[in-house]
C-alpha cells in the first residue's frame, strides 16, 4: 500500500530532515523564507553569509517574528472551538481553545495503529489517552503561536504540495486521493492535515531554527575533527521525564527519582519501547522513544557521549538537560567509511539579484504580478536602476543589498526561478516568474565557472553542526510554549489545571 502521509506526527530528533522533505514538498526552503533550496538538509552556497545565521542566502522576511512570544494566560478562558458538536466533551482547555472527547479518541486509535505497524506493545488505555492528549496540547500550543504570528498555508501553496507528494510517489493527484480514501482517510482531512503539518513546520523555521548561529570558527573545528575519519552512525531511542520550567527543588528530585524507576525497569528486561510509550514526555514516546538514525556528529554531544561505550541494546545512565532527564537506548552503531576530504567540483554559477513581490492579504497574487510588469517597464524603457528598484520595492531580505543573491550554484533554488534565470543573458531582466514565494524578477549580472567542493564540504559541515544544536532548541522552544499556555485537563469528568 502507497503511503501518501509525509512524514506524520514527526518526533524532535526526525524533525530536521522532515522539515527538509516536507517543506522542500510544499515549495519552501529550509531555514527561510526565501529562494535557496537545501543543499544536503539546507546549504545554500557561493556569496553567502558567514555570520553564522544559517546556510540560506536570502533570509526570513522583514515580518518574520523572533522567537514567539505566548500571551499571559486568561484566568478561565472558555471553549472557543467551532469543531465541537453536541455532547462531545471537552478533554482539555489550552489557552482559548478546546480539545474534544471526538478529538482524542480518533487520535488514540491513530497511536494504536501506528504502534501496532510498529510491533510495539501498547501501554494501558489510561497511560495511552494522557501521552496523546499532552501530544496533542503541546501541538495546539504551537498552532496558536502560528496563527498569532500570521503564519498561514494558503490553498495554492497546499495544491503545490499535493501535487509533489504525488510526483514523487509516481502517481497522479487523482489516483493519490483515490488510494488515501480507500485507506479509509476523506480526502479533506487528509488535506487539513497537511496543511497542519506545514503550518507547524512554518513555524518551527521561524521560531526556532533562525535562532541558531554557527561560527566559521566551529566549522574549522569541526572539519579538523572530522579529517580522518567519518564518525559512526547511530540509531537512539529515548525515555524523557520532562521538567517543566520553575519546578521547584522538591518537584525536580521526584521527576528525578520517577526517571531512576524507569531506568531500573529499562535495564530489569522491560521493553524499553513499552516504557517509553506508557511514560515518555519526548514527541518520540508513541513511536517507542525512537529517535532515529544518524552519523554521531548531527547528534546532541551529551547523546553522543552517553552511549560511547554501549554495545547495541545498552541503555545509558540518566542524562540531565534542560528539559528534564533522559535514558538513552543504543539500538545500533555502524561505522562508515572516508572523512571529511573535498573533492573538486566545478560548476557554472550565476550572480544574480532579483525584486520580490508577496501576495499578502491586501496585494493578489495579480496585483504583485502587475506591479512588477510596471518596474520592469521603469528598468528598460525609462532607464531605473534594478538595485534601486530592489531597494525601494522588493519584500525580500536582499532589499538593502539591491536584491543581490551573490553566487548562485544549480538546484539551489526553486525549479521556477532556476529555470526562468537559466534563460537569461547577463544584462537581461526576466518577465515576472512566479514561485512558491511570490512574483520575482531577476536580473542576470554574471557568469562564472567555480569549484565548489569546498564550499560544499563547508555546507556539509555547517548542517552537521546546525543538527546538533536542533534539537535542544526546539525542545527548549517547545517547552516554554507548553509551560507558558493555560492548560486544564478534564480527562476522567475531573477538572485538573496543569503546566
């Protein structure tokens, strides 16, 4: 059976290279809101910055928050929800919006089917309904956040997923909605459900991975580490007793001691991916704690440090971090071979600048299409400046720079503005192109022959780097968003407050 699901209910350790495939699905890039593509998870390259702000040359718009911030809870806020219908009860409040008996038991029977395909025992019906009810406010939390900072998945840019999920399992849009309904999924839920996926993605980019700075220096480093030999590549799981932010010393040593029972179980011959279904704060726990497979190098050191002398199947003792307290499962090592050795690598780069205009909620995609045919007109038959142009119109980050992308190496960026740049001559300004970003025109400044095999292995080294800071940062996003939202639970017809 085709399986059409990019990517669902991604766990924190997956979520770079999910991020990367879904995002790259709907049209986006990965770490901003501009053109660059990821190169191997995000590595724009040639004329880029090396400030340290991430790999992609042209950066988040001007309106792109810094981290969120969450709204000081109402003192009893009321259900809001429009899906509730009646005598459907409300298992949970989460700031002004509601989650529903209906809700959660379509989401338990979801976590049972996936830990059935996953051969995993599942735990009691109680533990199951409070690890997908804490799933599902941790994931209302961030939904909220994205509404308050205007992030929205239009219905274009959702088609243009659709329509890549279906290219890229080899099929058609019709024939894919044909197989989705006989898995027993309508068609659009299957859409909303995406359109969740990237909205939280969307976020994510915003809040989390722009916030994340890598040196020159750390680059060196890393490569001079890396010179010999490739490090091994590991397949981890986890257990995450999670500390909420202000827990007294008393609440810590009890979630320390809780962490202590599950280790001992863990070690004692329990079934690690049973522990970490029933009792796992980690996004992982109803995926058995499974964080995935990596080299040793895109993993947190502390991880990587944990199980240095582990054979597969070990469990590790308890690691502290800033969210709480972890119990790391080796579940295989595999060594690979070469280092970090550059290879050359020529290729024709183009120097290129462009002008964006965004479709928002006041300006139609027709209308941004029409105010760049009136700047194209200015450029050639009244003599403007394309850079001055750029600066007073483009909504891109390149503006000040009057739309200046530097070097620009193929499969870059997007298929539309590659292809419509490709066509050009040096001098030359295109017609409007559309892309997943909005309307663009690009001038082509010039062309060059470059060996790009360092920049690439510097790409290669930052993303390394960029993963292993991922992580901590997300859960340190996630955990104040949960720890900052009114949460009350109503599970069992008690009315429980909790952080």
């Amino acid at each position: 059976m085709m399986v059409f699901k990019v990517l669902p209910r991604m766990t924190t350790a997956t979520r770079l290279v999910a991020f990367c495939c879904l995002a790259t699905l709907a049209g986006e890039p990965v770490l901003a809101q501009g053109l660059r593509l990821p190169d191997n998870m995000g590595g724009g390259l040639g004329g880029g910055s090396t400030d340290g702000g991430g790999p992609s040359l042209i950066a988040p718009p001007a309106t792109s928050p810094a981290a969120p911030q969450t709204p000081a809870a109402p003192a009893r806020p009321g259900p809001t929800s429009s899906r509730i219908q009646l005598g459907d009860a409300i298992v949970a409040v989460v700031n002004t919006d509601v989650i529903t008996r209906r809700e959660l038991d379509l989401r338990v029977q979801a976590a049972k089917a996936t830990l059935a395909s996953q051969q995993i025992a599942a735990p009691d019906e109680a533990s199951l309904e409070r690890q997908v009810l804490e799933r599902m406010i941790v994931e209302k939390t961030q939904l909220q956040e994205a509404a308050q900072t205007g992030i929205r998945i239009d219905d274009m840019q959702l088609d243009r997923a659709i329509s890549r999920i279906a290219e890229q399992n080899k099929v058609s849009v019709s024939e894919m909605r044909d197989q989705i309904e006989r898995d027993g999924l309508p068609f659009p839920a299957y859409r909303e459900d995406l359109r969740q996926e990237i909205t939280l993605l969307r976020l994510r980019e915003r809040a989390v991975d722009s916030q994340i700075q890598i040196s020159e220096s750390e680059i060196d480093a890393y490569l001079s580490e890396q010179h010999d030999a490739a490090p091994p590549e590991l397949t981890l799981a986890q257990i995450l007793v999670r500390v909420p932010e202000g827990s007294s010393s008393d609440m810590v040593g009890r979630l320390r001691q809780k962490a202590e029972d599950l280790l001992s179980q863990a070690r004692g011959g329990a079934d690690f991916a049973r522990l970490a279904a029933a009792s796992s704060d980690g996004e992982e726990a109803l995926h058995g704690g499974e964080l995935g497979t990596r080299p040793a190098d895109r993993w947190p050191s502390m991880f990587v440090e944990a199980v240095a002398q582990l054979q597969p199947g070990g469990v590790s003792d308890i690691v502290q971090s800033g969210n709480g307290f972890h119990i790391i499962k080796l579940l295989d090592r595999k060594s690979l071979d070469g280092g970090a050795t550059a290879t050359a690598m020529p290729v024709q780069q183009t120097h290129a600048r462009h002008i964006l205009i965004r479709p928002t909620q006041v300006v139609t995609s027709e209308q941004a299409r029409e105010r760049l045919v009136n700047i194209r007109q200015r450029i050639l038959q009244g003599g403007a400046n394309f850079a001055d142009m750029a600066r007073q119109y483009s909504n891109d980050a390149s503006a000040p720079q009057g739309g200046d992308l530097g070097w620009i190496s193929p499969q870059e960026t997007v298929p539309e503005f590659e292809r419509a740049m490709d066509a050009l001559q040096p001098g030359q300004v295109s017609e409007p192109v559309q892309s997943p970003f909005g309307w663009h025109l690009i001038q082509v400044v010039e062309r060059r022959t470059q060996d790009i095999g360092r920049e690439r292995q510097r790409a290669a080294a930052r993303q390394a780097l960029f993963q292993r800071k991922l992580d901590q940062a997300y859960e340190d996003w996630a955990r104040q968003l949960r720890d900052k939202a009114y949460v009350e639970i109503r599970l069992g017809g008690e009315s429980a407050p909790a952080r």
